[in-house]
C-alpha cells in the first residue's frame, strides 16, 4: 500500500497503483493517474469511458467484462487500447477509480 | 509432429524452434523477467487469434470470398487460484468485401479452429523429467 498526493489530496493506492478507496474517486483523480499513465489530456471520448466505468462500478460494485465495455460505450477493443494505452484494467479501470479487477477488465 | 525444442536462455528468457523457425519468449519485468519477447500467455492467446484468422482466411478462400486483410485485436484478462487466463477478447476484422450476410456464418466457424477446440477441450500433457 502507497500514497499518491493529487492536487493537494492524498489517496492510498495498492501496489499496481490502483485506488484503495474508490468513493475518495473525483476528476481530478482520473486527471492525475491519466498524466501517469502518459496520456495528456483526458478528450470527450475518454470520459465516455472513464464515466461508463465508474457508473457501472457503482451499480454492480465490479468491473464490466471487456466487451460490455465495448458495446456499451460503442468503442473497438482497437479503440480503447488507442484511448488507454495501458489497456481497459490497467488504464481505463484505474482512471476510473476502479480497483484493481479480478476476471473482468 | 514434429519436435518443439524450449531452450533457457537466461532467467526467464527461453528461446523456441521448431521446423527450423525460432521464436523467443520472456517474462515482464513485473513478473521477473527482461521483457527481451512476448510471454507464453501472450503467445498463446496470439496463437488462438493467428488460427482464427487462418481459419477465416480458409472460409473466404472455400467460398470465393475476398481474402485478404484479415486482422484480429486481442486482449485476456488472467484470473487467480489457480493462476491462469479467465477470458479472452477478441475484435475479428474481415476483408473488404466480405458479404454482409456471411458475417454470423464465419463468426460461428471461428470457434471451430483447433486452437479454439484445444482450449475447449483439455489436453492431456504427459510430462516427465528425462
């Protein structure tokens, strides 16, 4: 377990940097995590994501299975990996606020 | 069929041949490798993705459909207890041309490819220390 500081705040991340605490989630988390992972700023297209995720996550409290997340959210896997370069788990999820997911993304 | 040698190069680096072709495979360096080659999971779910891709290839040749710029994007998500691949996705791209109508049909006859039929139905590996 680790700390990660994002605009003054500090939220505990587990060791593949995902969010302990999802409910401690806001933008300026997903913003911070995204300019770790490298992308440089988050687009509309992002967020369709990134918002498909959190709500699904907080209706089910899991992760969706990929191609949920693709049909849903309307984007290629091709896409997504384009959006999230570390991928739908290791990217999406953790920008999301998501933690780390079992089986699913 | 013929023989597939794995032989350690270093660590987790092993290199693979058979029929005279050579491929190599390694561990990331969060899983304690050198990433110098794809990992064997990585290789596998490519190996699932390439035969589909071959069995499509197939289908459109056997129908006198275009065949060319088939494509796959794949992706796994492993799983715990015991560690392995719990789900594998897969984006199939046909070929420009491709009827419409023939879409299902070749959708249906991509879980048919002997990778496929090898996933769905266990192996039996013999394994013994020579």
């Amino acid at each position: 377990m680790a700390d990660i500081e994002i605009n003054g705040q500090v939220y505990q991340i587990d060791e593949d940097g995902f969010m302990q605490e999802p409910d401690k989630w806001n933008e300026d988390v997903a913003k911070g995590f995204a300019k770790l992972e490298g992308i440089e700023s988050l687009t509309e297209d992002h967020w369709k994501v990134i918002n498909y995720l959190r709500d699904y996550y907080l209706k089910f409290q899991i992760a969706p299975m990929i191609r949920k997340l693709c049909k849903e959210s309307g984007f290629k896997l091709k896409e997504i990996y384009d959006l999230f370069p570390s991928g739908p788990a290791k990217g999406a999820c953790k920008l999301a606020g998501l933690p780390k997911p079992t089986g699913c993304v | 069929m013929d023989l597939i040698r794995v032989e350690q190069l270093a660590g987790q680096h092993f290199r693979v041949t058979v029929r005279g072709h050579v491929f190599e495979t390694d561990m990331s360096l969060a899983d304690h490798g050198n990433d110098a080659a794809p990992s064997p999971s990585e290789l596998l779910v490519g190996a699932l993705g390439a035969c589909m891709g071959m069995l499509v290839n197939r289908y459109c040749v056997n129908h006198e459909y275009p065949a060319e710029g088939i494509g796959l994007d794949m992706t796994f998500q492993l799983a715990d207890k015991p560690k392995r691949i719990a789900a594998i996705t897969a984006d199939l791209t046909l070929p420009e041309g491709f009827p419409e109508d023939r879409r299902e049909a070749v959708q249906r006859a991509v879980h048919s490819c002997v990778v496929h039929n090898t996933l769905d139905v266990k192996p039996e590996i013999d394994l013994d220390v020579v």
